[in-house]
C-alpha cells in the first residue's frame, strides 16, 4: 500500500496545514543534537584519557612509569578519533534535517497567516 503523497502548494491550505503540524509535531533535529552532544562528551572524556595514558607512558619521570607496550594508549586513542568523528557526523546530520524542518515551519508559518489561525 502506497502512502498518500505529501500536499503541495495548491492543494487545500488546511489539509497541508495539518500535515506540516503533525511532521513538525516532533522535532527530529533536536534528537539526533542530543546524541551528538552525548556522543561528543565520551570522545572528549576518551582522548583524556589517552592524553593521560601517553603521558604515563612516554613523560612520567617516576621510577615506576608504565613500560609495557601502549596498547591502552591506541585503544583509547581509536575510541575517541571514533566517538569524536560520530559526533560530527550526527552534529552534521541534524543540522540537515533542522535546514529541511526550517523550511516547513516557514511554510506553515505562511499558511496559519493566511488562514487567519494566529491573532
């Protein structure tokens, strides 16, 4: 069963009206923001930690400094190059879909004005 196609310009002001209310009813954006940022603070506590691990490990001056192979060091470090990388990808993500749901809420906006809806 195929959808109905989405309302355009010149079909009935209300029906697209209604339409764009229930798509906009949720914005997407905010979500997948909401991801990034949390996706971007285990990256930053990632390479914190691989900071502290390649300084244990190559500038400690204690008699007892790490001296095994870094193999944390790179796993940390991978971790956060993945997570920082995510981060960006859903920070760009959602700054697409905010441009698409931009446009709608302009559009809509124009529709309640001309239907009389806003005082």
């Amino acid at each position: 069963m195929a959808s109905a196609p989405a309302p355009g310009p010149s079909d009935d002001p209300r029906a697209e009206h209604d339409a764009l209310a229930d798509r906009l009813a949720a914005r997407r954006s905010i979500d997948l923001v909401r991801r990034g940022a949390y996706t971007g603070f285990a990256g930053f506590i990632a390479s914190g930690l691989a900071l502290k691990l390649a300084y244990d490990r190559w500038f400690s001056t204690r008699v007892t400094r790490f001296r095994g192979p870094p193999f944390f060091f790179f796993s940390a470090l991978a971790l956060a190059a993945i997570l920082g990388a995510l981060a960006v990808f859903l920070f760009v993500c959602a700054r697409r879909i905010m441009r698409e749901e931009d446009v709608a809420f302009a559009r809509m906006s124009e529709l309640r004005r001309r239907l009389e809806l806003d005082p």
